[in-house]
DNA sequence: AAATTTTTGTGCGAATTGGTACAAAAATTT
DNA sequence: AAATTTTTGTACCAATTCGCACAAAAATTT
C-alpha cells in the first residue's frame, strides 16, 4: 500500500479545495452576505447541486457515530444525498472524506474556543474561562445527537491511527494544536497576573487534556451534560479553586 | 436486530464458559500447578487443539490494533492458528469474541493493579503508590507492540459503543469499576492518614481517570513510554506533592 | 445554436465480508 | 472393537464492500 499523506489527502480533491479556500479566506467578491454561489461568477460546467460544507457535517455525523471503519459508502451516500460518484469526484475516497470531516469539525470546536479561551487580565478569573471551556466541549459531546456521542477524535480517530498514517498524522496534529493552544493560554494569565507563578502551564495544559479525555469518553459511554457539568466543575475547583 | 445483552454474550458459547470458571474459581483438582488439560478428567470429544487463554490473548491484539470493525474473522483466524468454525464454536460470533478478547484484557489489568494498588498506611506514601500504577499502564499502553498500541478501550471500545449495546454495557462497566476502584483507594487513604481530608476521593479518582485517559490517547498517536513517564510524573507531583 | 465543461445518476464488478454445512478426525465410553 | 461425542478443516453462500465506467444532464462559452 502506498503511503498517502495527511496533507495530500486533505487536498485531494481539487474541487473542494477550491470551496475550502473560498470558505477560509474573506470574502472577495463585496460586503453583501451572498451565497457563496451567488457570488463570483459561476465556473464552467454544471453546477454542483449540494452544499459541501451541509454533505461534511453530515458525513461527520455519520462517521462520529458509527466510527469511520463501520461507515459505508452507502450509509454516507443515504445521509448526505449525494450519490457515490459525486462523492469521490468531490471529495475522493472515503478515508479522504472522513479526514475533511474531521477537519471541520476541528475547525468548528476551534472557532468556539477561540472566543472564550483568551486571558488579558481584565475580563473573567481563571476558572470561569475554564469552566467557559468546558461547556463548549460538553455541548459537543452531548448536543449533536439524543444520545451522547463523546469525542470525535477519541471516538473514532484513535481506532483507526495505527492503520491509516495520514488519521495517525491527523490526531497527532490535534493533540498538538490542543497542547499548545492551552500552554499559551496559561503562559498568557500568568503574564497577567491570573496565574501563580509556580505552576507550569505545561503540566496544566495536560491536566485540561486529560480532563477532557475523561469527559468525551464518558459521553460516549452515555453520560449526560449535566452529568458531566459536575464533574467538570469539581476538576475546574480542584484545579484553580472556588 | 435482536438486543443481546452483554452478560448474555460473554456467556453466549458453552465451551469457554467453562473454561472461564475453571480459571476464575481456585483450581478443584488440586494444589498442583498442573495444566487444567492435564488435571480434570478429560472430556468426552476430540481434544480441543488450542489454548483458549491464549487464542483470546492472540484475538485481543488484532482487536486491539485494528478495531472491532476493521478486524476480519480471516485476520483472526490467521493470528489465532484456530479456522473460523472452531472459533464460532469456541467463542461465539465475532462480536461475542471481542467482548471476551477484551474481558482477558481488563482482567489483566486488574490483577496487575490489586498488587499495587492499596493503601494501609504502612507501605509507600500515596505519590509512589500512584507512580506504580501509572508504570503497570504505561507499561500496558506501550509495551505490547512496536508502535504503542494505547488504551485497548478508548481505541476499540469507544468506537462501536453506539452500535453495539453489548460493547456499551461493557464500557460502562468497566468506567464504573474503575471509578470504585479508585475512589475506595482514596477513601482508605484517607482513613489511613495518607490523604488530607480536604480532599474528594471521588474528584480524585475523576482526575486520575483523565490522567489516564490522556496516557491512553498520547500512546496511540505514538508517544514513548519515557514521554508518557514524564507526564504521569508531573501530574503526580501536582496532585500529591513531590 | 453548437461546442465545451463539469456534475449527476444508474449500474456494474471484483473482492471481501460474516457465518455455516458437512464430512473427516480424534478422543472417550461402552 | 464398535458406538458416541466433540473438534477440526474444507468448501461454500448470500450479502455487502469500495470504487469506477459511462451516458445523460445542466450549466457556460463561443
């Protein structure tokens, strides 16, 4: 078997790479909130008839229930509404489309925190951020379905790592984004005063981490948020007190 | 599809639920370190050709780095050295084998963890103690390959908990026996005058639980046993000192 | 309107899947 | 030694798997 990157993979398929860049960068074509279709002139051929992002949410879907080895093609066709050959020409082979759902979902999760998880000193102490955090992460783990679907990534991602190089590539990308996202975070509050210090923002990096661990698997093994609010606010007393 | 229950499934196929007693009561036969082929009075049929310990040890690792999913019954066969009707007859379908595969795993763990794990007051302070058993993990979660293969559970289990009833009661099983575990640990600690009294046995036990998660996940996206010693480690000084 | 380009949708095909039927084999019991 | 019981191993089956070929469709461009 030939070993295909995670970064080749992602770009496969040329076709949403174009959409992914459209979606990534400000919008071009003027200030109006037009569709992204309505917007620069239209390619050549016929047009697409789905929404790419609308087909990898509900892909993800399927894949974050069922795992991405249990997931056939048939079940994403039936759940996207789009037939397999549109699929591949749009976003290639299955493992492809489970690494771009993954992303997008990533990139979902990492919009959110990128509104709570900032400290200037100024606005909120220490644990309510922390506890800010955790809520976003419990909704994710519990809001997309009536039963809880934990993590994604732990769900899914860490069974199928030592037998796909470019998921393996993947998980060790986000667990290092993860890492170094909470490091300089906790480096920030202590330049600002809302962290003694002689804690090592290292170590609470992965003591979030591992929090977090806990509670996506405990979702998945059915656990409610509220269930899981608890727990999450002990560690989050534990850790940086009342 | 018919509910089977998890109980139900462990216990699906007569010949290893023998077996099974056999192992978990002291041995009948006598004080002798025979082999229970050697020491009961052999039954009736044609002798079982393989080791059902040892059938079940070989089906875990493929489980284990594979997936539920992704393991075929040809790789189980292969690994095992059994052919698939002798495993149907032995263990049940593939379902009923992974449940057991993964009962062999959890059992061992257990026995490793009941030699470290208690705390009279008389041995080691809480901090080694709990070294010890991030070691026996560790050691689990790295050892059993060349690439470490991570927590067998958050790596397969997690993954068909929705799609498999059995495999869910298993997981929640086993988060529960954890969760005991630990929390009587840090219950006896305490009357023993190993843990002030400020502190939740049950908060820590969460915290240990996350901890290991965290070792579980960082092992599967490859991390060292050395790695993961200094994470462990840190963690361990922050909970409980140096 | 004809040519071009891209997507769609039906349908297929080679390979693999989990599970089983059935006879041969290997043991104990009578 | 014949009968009985259990395991083994070959061979097979129906169902499902992923991926693709190919023509029809729907748009733009000339």
């Amino acid at each position: 078997m030939v070993h295909q990157s995670y970064e080749t993979l992602i770009h496969k398929s040329e076709a949403v790479e174009a959409d992914a860049v459209s979606l990534a960068l400000p919008d071009v074509c003027g200030d109006q909130a037009l569709e992204a279709s309505a917007c620069c002139k239209r390619p050549r051929g016929r047009p697409r008839a789905y929404d790419p992002d609308l087909v990898l949410k509900k892909a993800l879907h399927v894949f974050w229930q069922k795992g991405f080895a249990a997931t056939s093609l048939d079940d994403l066709v039936e759940a996207t509404g789009v037939n397999r050959p549109s699929l591949y020409a749009g976003f290639g082979d299955k493992e492809a489309l489970y690494l771009k759902s993954m992303q997008h979902y990533r990139q979902r999760i990492s919009e959110q925190l990128d509104t709570v998880l900032s400290c200037n000193g100024q606005g909120d102490s220490l644990s309510t951020i922390v506890g800010r955090y955790f809520d976003i992460m419990i909704g994710t783990y519990t809001g997309q379905s009536e039963h809880p679907l934990g993590c994604a990534f732990m769900c899914t991602a860490l069974n199928e790592a030592p037998q796909h190089e470019s998921i393996l590539e993947m998980l060790q990308n986000t667990i290092e984004e993860f890492d170094v996202r909470f490091e300089r975070f906790f480096t920030d509050a202590q330049t600002y005063g809302c962290l003694a210090a002689h804690h090592d923002p290292k170590v609470l990096a992965q003591m979030i981490g591992g929090i977090t661990a806990n509670l996506g698997v405990r979702a998945r093994a059915g656990a409610s948020a509220d269930e899981l609010r608890l727990i999450a606010g002990n560690m989050t007393r534990m850790l940086f007190g009342a």
